[in-house]
C-alpha cells in the first residue's frame, strides 16, 4: 500500500492544497494592480476557490484507484495526456486546434501502443473510462451560466422563477450540438430513453395543455 501511495504522489504532485496557495499568490498580486474593474472578479474567485479545486481531489483519487489496480504509473500518466488531448479536441471552437490536440491525442496513443502491445486497448478503456468520471464543478457551473447569461441580457437581469423553470426545461431537453454527447439530450443520457420531439415542440405542447386546463 505504501508503495502505491508514493507512485502516486509522483504524478498527482500538484495537489489542491498546493494549487490553491499558487493561485491566491498570483491573485495577491493581480489585486495590486492598479485596475480597479477587475477586483470584483478577483473577489469572485477567492469566494470560489475551493469548490472550483474540487477536481483535484477527485483526480487524485482515481489516478491512486487506477495504480492499486496494478497498472504502472508511467502508463496512467501517458494515457492521462492522451485523455486531455482528447479533451481539448472537443473542447476546441477553431478547427486548426481541434485538428492540433487529435493529432497529438493520435501520437501519444500510438507511443502508447508500442509499450503496450495487447494489453493497450483494454488498458485505455480502462484508464479513460475513470478519468472521464472526473467532473469539474468549474466547468458545469460555467455551463449552466452560458445558459443563462443569453437569458439575463434580455431581460435585464430581472429574473423570476418562471423563467428559471423555463432555463431549466431548456437545459434538460436541448440537443448537443458539439462532443461525446452530441445529438443526445440530458434526459435522454439521464432516463436512458429516447427523446423523440425538439425541446420546443414539447414546450408547446405543455403551453396548449395548460391553457385547456384553465379553460375547462
């Protein structure tokens, strides 16, 4: 077990603790700046700090699961490298990057390959199917607030919980456009269903049954 944790800690070095005390320096110092429309959103993220680094526990963690089931720590580090590559493909708006991190995604599997023989596939799938069950609660959170931010502009910031449960409806029934989820709808990921009709559509039809509702 010993021996595990300190194969583990050679790769997750930058711990939260650590991370949080690299970032608040460099806000320390932004701080000081004489720029005085950027101090509130300075303040924002101290406030948020330690939830946004929530990951960071969580990556530990599952790069310590991924070793204590015997595969080398050289290879969970190479195959996270490759994971992020993946990542940032998707992740890219500009073609060029994206087509930049699928090659580079490409390579370092292909290094990978080499090292492996056999054993890659079944390693790779094991290894990305843990790291994809890291979630970034700064990430989500930035999410839903591109959801609502087009929502806020046009009803200057005066929101009510009709409107929130009309985000909300949005949110849960709209089609990916882009990523491993493309095509698919949170309820449909979540239910395990099929959504047949546009979020709209359904919208809709929840509107007209509502008003035979108040008519009857």
């Amino acid at each position: 077990m010993g021996h595990h944790h300190r194969d583990c800690k050679k790769i997750c070095h930058i711990n939260r603790k650590n991370a949080g005390e690299d970032i608040r320096t460099a806000l320390d110092y932004m701080i000081g700046l004489p720029i005085n429309k950027i101090k509130k959103d300075i303040s924002t993220i101290y406030n948020l700090l330690d939830e946004l680094l929530g990951y960071l526990d969580t990556s530990r963690q599952t790069v310590q699961n991924l070793i204590e089931r015997g595969i080398q720590p050289y290879i969970v580090q190479a195959f996270s490298l490759a994971w992020q590559y993946q990542k940032n493909a998707t992740k890219a708006k500009k073609p060029e990057r994206r087509k930049y991190f699928a090659t580079k995604e490409k390579e370092q599997l292909e290094m990978i390959k080499m090292v492996l023989g056999d054993n890659f596939e079944a390693f790779k799938t094991e290894v990305f199917v843990e790291l994809d069950k890291i979630i970034q609660s700064s990430a989500i959170v930035e999410n839903i607030n591109s959801i609502i931010r087009a929502f806020l502009n046009t009803s200057r910031n005066r929101i009510n919980q009709e409107i929130l449960n009309l985000i909300m409806f949005y949110h849960n029934h709209r089609r990916y456009k882009a990523g491993k989820r493309k095509g698919k709808t949170p309820m449909e990921l979540l239910k395990g269903t099929k959504q047949e009709k546009d979020w709209l559509e359904m919208l809709m039809e929840k509107v007209e049954e509502h008003e035979h509702l108040l008519a009857a």
